[in-house]
C-alpha cells in the first residue's frame, strides 16, 4: 500500500473540515477526488502531502507514519517521496524550463550532470524538448504545467498529489495533459492523487471518489 490514511479529522476553529476520511492507495494507481467547493479537498491534499498535519488520525506514506517525523526529517522525506503539482504552476519565471525542473533534485545536492539528463529525459518524455531554453513567461499554459509536473518527477517520488492540474487550461490543453497523466500512470508506474473539478480527469483515473462535508461519500 502506497498510501494508508486513517480517521483523519481536521478543524479551524469552530469548522470542521474534516470529518474521519479514510483512504488507501495501491501503487501505481491513480486517484481522482471531487466534490463540492468548501467539501475538504484540498484541505485533505495538503495533509496527504505533509503539507498541513491533521488533529488526528494516522497517515502513512510508502511505509512510513509522517506522524513520527521531525520537521527536518518531515522536509527531507517529503523532498524524497512527494511531488507537487498545482493550478497554478508557481515555476520561477527567473529560470529557464530545464533549471525549474532540476530544482527539486539540486536541494538533493544529486550530481549536476545526473540531474540535467534526468531533467532533458524528464522533459522530452512530456514532449516539451523543445522548450529547455525557455522561460516560463515564454511558455504555452500547457507547456508550463508539463515543465510543472516533470519538476515533480524529478526525484523519482512515490507519490505525486495535484490539486486542480487542468483548472486553468482550457479544453484541449486540459484534454492534452490528461494524455500525459496517463503516460505517467501507464509507463512509469507513478501513483497519483488529484482533486479536481474535471470530470473528464477524474473519469480516466482508475477511481474517482467524492468528498462531501469532510468525508468521502
């Protein structure tokens, strides 16, 4: 089992986001999570990826209980094991496509050729080969968020989690990087979890589950 959460709860304040969710994982598979705006989506993503940590309940993640980290191991693990991939794909407009890719595996202090044929490798399997050189600001949204998800890749993660990948693409690019999330799925074996509110996503993962009110349906 790739992921194992269990009764996880979660509130701010008075509101309750979270409300027992419980889900598993196999590896490889590829998970879609819809519902309402406001049901506990992406509060649930965050605390699936370490990026919030729940007011109880266990999670476990490629054999490990997050809960037993410390904040440096926490870091150290979630740089090792997650990759992220958002709406808005937040690369570094300084940087070219192939140096927003290599980030993740350079805080790895990994060998700096290994990484930049890791990288071209990465890139070239998104078919944007043909874009190392390019800024962001001089990319197609399309082509951001595949320059996005190979900066994901990058260090080979268990798990990626995204949160609205196509939400900010229109119809054909959505549909175009639908083929990609698959490629991953089909050829690299990568286990993924999405929340989105695509339908045609979350009707090519392998299972598509509703949140509703903090819980699944």
């Amino acid at each position: 089992m790739m992921i194992q959460s269990t009764d996880i709860h979660k509130a701010y304040g008075q509101l309750h986001v979270l409300n027992g969710v419980n889900l598993s994982v196999e590896k490889g598979e590829m998970v879609s999570i819809v519902g309402k705006s406001g049901a506990g989506k992406s509060t649930f993503l965050h605390i699936l990826g370490t990026l919030d940590t729940p007011d109880s309940g266990q999670l476990i993640i490629n054999g490990q209980r997050t809960d037993q980290l410390s904040p440096k191991n926490m870091a150290h693990f979630r740089n090792q094991n997650i990759g992220f991939v958002f709406q808005f794909h937040h690369l570094l407009p300084e940087f070219t496509a192939l140096e927003n890719v290599c980030i993740p595996a350079w805080i790895q202090k990994r060998p700096e050729a290994e990484v930049l044929k890791r990288a071209k490798e990465i890139l070239d399997f998104l078919e944007v080969a043909d874009r190392f050189d390019h800024k962001p600001g001089q990319l197609s949204g399309g082509e951001q968020q595949r320059v996005a998800i190979a900066r994901a890749v990058i260090n080979n993660p268990a798990v990626i989690f995204a949160d609205e990948p196509t939400g900010n693409l229109d119809t054909q690019t959505s549909e175009e990087l639908h083929k990609f999330l698959l490629k991953l799925r089909d050829e690299l074996n990568q286990t993924m979890v999405i929340v989105t509110h695509s339908q045609e996503l979350a009707a090519i993962c392998d299972r598509k589950i509703e949140m509703i009110d903090g819980r699944f349906a």
